[in-house]
C-alpha cells in the first residue's frame, strides 16, 4: 500500500520559526507497520533535504499520513495544531 506522509521541518533561531513541510511517498504494507517504522527507524527519513536550507538547528515531525491513492486521512498527530496550517506551501 503506498502512503503519503507529511512532515514538518521547524528551524528554531529565528523570530518567527521558520516552518516547513513536505511530502514523502512510502510503501509499506499496512498503516500500523508504516507507523512502527516512523517511530523506529527517524534516520531513514530526511524531509529536511527537501526544503530550503536554514542555518541552525531543526526538528523533523511526520503529523500527517494519508492513503497516496484515495487521499484518504489515515492518521495525524493528535497534538499538532493543524489550525491555519496551509499545507498548499508544502515543498
């Protein structure tokens, strides 16, 4: 099943922080195993290349997955706060 995970890369050192998000498409077999290997394997997975480059330091956050066919909501992160979010300006 292929997947569509979003991510964001916040850089942190600046007034306001500068965030941004990006798309990775990833095959796997079924939600549950895809989110197992988010949660295992972080070094596997570099959205930080995908967007512009910033000097500092950032933290990477995978907050939403969808089914890449349907465009179906799978799963988000409860504890993001998705209001006025324009994932339009994802990278």
């Amino acid at each position: 099943m292929e997947f569509k995970v979003t991510w964001e890369v916040r850089y942190s050192g600046y007034e306001p922080e500068k965030v941004y998000f990006t798309e990775e498409y990833i095959d796997h077999d079924d939600l549950d195993s895809l989110i197992d290997h988010l949660h295992n394997n972080p070094l596997d997975h570099t959205p930080e290349m995908s967007v512009p480059f910033e000097k500092g330091d950032f933290n990477i956050e995978w907050i939403m997955i969808h089914d890449a066919n349907t465009s179906k909501e799978l799963w988000h992160d409860q504890y993001y706060d998705f209001e006025g979010t324009d994932f339009n300006a994802a990278v």
